[in-house]
C-alpha cells in the first residue's frame, strides 16, 4: 500500500472512475442549472481625470479612466440602468463576489478542471437537450462600457453563453443651430412689447376708474372690482424633468463598434461553406438582446443614418438569423429593441412600431428610459411582434 504523502493518491479523481453513463448524467444535471452574469463598469466616486497626476484605474482601450469593471455573479439590475447610474466607494469592489476573479459558470468550470472532463463535457454540450429553456448562461451587459469589459476580460464567456442581452443608451452627435436662438430671441421681444402695451392700457384703465368711484355707489364699485379679479386654478405637478444623458467619448463609441461585431461574429459566425475557415455555430447559443434607447427628440430618422449607432453595427454583422425589431417613437427620444436568434441559412427581419407613454401621463405604454430594462427585459427567445 503506498503512503499518505504519495502524489498518486492526492490526484486520485473519484469522478474519472464513475462509469461514463453516470458521469455524462453528473454533467447533465450541473448544466441545467440557471447562471447570470452582469457586466459593466463604474466610475470611483470622488475620482477627478482631469488632475495632471491622475492614475488609471485600468488598462482596458475605450473606458474612462475613473472607471473599474464591475462583474456580479447574478443579474442585478441596477448596475445595467441608464436613469440612475452606480457609482463605487474602493476599487476593490469590483469583481464577482467582491473580487476581481473571473466569474466561474458552470460550463466554464468543468471544462477548466481537466483535459479528460474538457473534452467529455465539450462533447456532451454539442449533443445534449436543455431541459428546461432557462438552463444554461445568461450574460447581462451594459453598453457600451459592459462590451468594452467583456471583450478585454472575459471573452471566452462568449462561448459558454445560452443568451446575451446589451441595453444602454446612444448619443447622436450634437448638431449647432442658429434657427432657435432667432426664435427666442423673436419671441422675447414680443412678449416684452406685448407686456408695455397690457401695462400702458391697465394704467389708463384705473385713471378712469378712479374718476368715476366718486361718483358711483360703494356696491356699484365691489361688483366692479370683483370683476377683474382672476379666479385662483390649482395648477396640476409638473413632469420630472428627463435625464441628462452624458454623451460618450468618441474613443468609447469606436471601440464598442468593433465590441459588437466581434460579440456577434463569435454568437452567429457565417453559415460554414466547403473550403470556408467560418467557425462553427455554438451549440448552446439561442438568443441575443440588445436595447438602445437615443435621448434625443430628432432621434429616429438618425437612427438609421449614423454609422456609430449599435443597430446599425448589429444589423451589419449579423449575416444570418431570424431578426425581430421593436422601434418605440416619444417626444423625447426614441428606442430599438433588437432580438436574433441562430438561422446559418438565411435571414429574415420583422419590424413593429410604438409608442411611448407621455411624461406624466396614465396609460399601459412602456414609459421613455424605464422601458430599457422593462418587464419583458431578457424573458423568452424572441419578441412577439403585434400589439
């Protein structure tokens, strides 16, 4: 019998010696297990860029510099919202669990723990049913910081994925006008002209008023002053005022474009031809969910005209799949939601329209931001067009 302190018996592996019908059922039930990861990135609070001898806080192309990455092991939907952006206290935060290790899937985990299970596990994830639609990987990421993590730090998470859903928000580029400052300028002189005429015929209303009290009655002049007095009207809250939304750098938004296309290169490669080096479609990829919201009131007809904008960027590189659009129209801006799912063979879009609900107002509509990460927010495989 050999000793304790025998390597042979530290390395001993009681799963290798299951027998492989047993083995392959283990692997079935671990990866039936739901996983969520949420990507991003946040700002250290009280950081200033600007200083001379300001330090990075990483190293990663296109994220500011006062930004960590920010990497939960669950969804968590405040670290992927547009309207009130996370800020953190240290630097040490980041990460999954409170460090800044790579988050460990279930998938990823047993094809890192051997060569023997890799490729068995490898193998199994090719030819194996879910058993239930929400089993598997599921990526949760913020535009475009959250791509810029992903593709720097994690992107063989890609590979492992079941899902992957992107929202944030795009800025289109600031346009200078002279046509509204003529107008306000236009207008405050009429009302300021409007105003001396009202108060030039109000004083010489009461130089008359006062040379005919004398002769009137004192209920003759109650009932006279009454009548110009304005009745008081209880005026309904004002809308909350939109959020400012922070246009992006110019590095950040070139960078994300080439985050998109290697995100969906990797998700939906090419339909692979004979003598084509095109990889293979992942077996376990069903599903890819990006939501942009354009805080701009002349946003749709730029949408589809600026050649920075994540739609654009992801109707270019997806050259296969089944494309379900949802395009909602507001008075302060506009939102595409775009939903693919694999088809190597051809592709085929479908677009509906809507509209958001009023600032203010009552209504079953999906309301301007809070729509980003609303109800239907990464639920089902595709976007049921209709009303």
């Amino acid at each position: 019998m050999p000793p304790l302190s025998d390597p042979h018996m530290t390395s001993r592996s009681f799963l290798l010696e299951l027998p492989t019908e047993l083995r392959l059922a283990i692997y079935d039930f671990a990866l039936s297990d739901p996983d969520n990861i949420t990507i991003t990135s946040a700002p250290v609070a009280g950081d200033d860029p600007t200083a001379p001898d300001y330090i990075p806080r990483n190293e990663i192309p296109g994220l500011p510099a006062n930004h960590v990455p920010v990497v939960r092991s669950c969804y968590d939907a405040s670290l992927l919202s547009i309207t009130n952006p996370i800020s953190v206290d240290k630097p040490q935060e980041r990460g999954s669990n409170g460090h800044s290790g790579l988050p460990h899937p279930t998938s990823f985990a047993l094809l890192q723990t051997s060569r023997q299970i890799n490729a068995e596990v490898a193998e199994h994830i090719r030819f194996r049913a879910p058993k239930n639609a929400n089993s598997g990987l599921s990526l949760y990421t913020s535009y475009p910081y959250g791509l810029l993590v992903l593709k720097a730090l994690y992107p063989s998470l890609l590979r492992q994925a079941r899902s992957v859903h992107i929202c944030g928000y795009y800025t289109l580029k600031p346009r200078e006008s002279t046509s509204s400052i003529t107008s306000s300028g236009s207008s405050t002189s009429s009302t300021a002209s409007a105003s001396t005429s009202m108060s030039s015929s109000s004083d010489s209303g009461s130089t008359q008023s006062s040379s005919t009290d004398s002769s009137m009655s004192a209920a003759d002049s109650f009932r006279i002053n009454m009548q110009g007095r304005r009745p008081r009207v209880r005026l309904p809250t004002p809308p909350p005022r939109p959020v400012q939304h922070q246009p992006h750098p110019a590095a950040t938004t070139v960078l994300a474009r080439s985050a998109i296309a290697s995100l969906i290169r990797t998700l939906l490669p090419p339909a692979p031809t004979p003598g084509s080096n095109n990889p293979i479609p992942l077996p376990m990829f069903k599903n890819l969910e990006l939501r942009v919201y354009y805080p701009d009131e002349c946003a749709y007809a730029q949408v589809w005209s600026d050649d920075n904008s994540p739609v654009i960027d992801t109707l270019r590189n997806t050259c296969g799949g089944l494309i379900d659009m949802e395009v909602w129209r507001g008075r302060r801006g506009c939102g595409v939601c775009v939903k693919v799912r694999p088809n190597p063979g051809s592709r085929v879009v479908s677009t509906v329209w809507r509209r958001f609900e009023d600032a203010g107002g009552v209504g079953t509509r999906a309301k301007e931001g809070v729509w980003v990460l609303g109800e239907d927010w990464g639920k089902g495989d595709a976007v049921q067009v209709g009303s």
